[in-house]
C-alpha cells in the first residue's frame, strides 16, 4: 500500500510539474494537492503499521514478562 502511494504520489507531482510547465495553473494546483494528499495517506499508513506492530511487540513483551513473575 505505501509503495503504491509513494508511486502515485510522485506520477502526480511529475504531472503537476507538466501542467505548470504548459500554463494550467489550475490543473497543476489540482494535481498537486492530489500528490500531497497521496503523500500524506502513504505516510498515515506507515505510522499506523509501525504503531501496530510495537503494540503486538508491547502484548508479547508483557506476556512473556507474566510468565516469569512466578
């Protein structure tokens, strides 16, 4: 999922570059918010996939831990 944010996120700033480069301001502004939006969902991802996983290390941890307490 993140690689194909990343992906889409740099299509659409090459895109918005173009549009710039051809005078459509409007269109360039479009698909740049596009691509920011894009980034910011791809690194939401992320953080959400780190989070998750230092929970699951966390729930171990703390099981492992009442095990030994006896």
């Amino acid at each position: 999922m993140e690689r194909t944010l990343t992906v889409l996120t740099f299509v659409l700033l090459i895109m918005a570059a173009v549009a710039l480069w051809m005078g459509k301001t409007d269109a360039a502004f479009v698909l740049g918010t596009l691509g920011a939006v894009s980034w910011f969902l791809g690194f939401r991802s992320r953080l959400k996939q780190t989070q998750s996983a230092l929970e699951a290390t966390e729930r171990n941890n703390d099981d492992s831990d009442e095990d030994y307490e006896d």
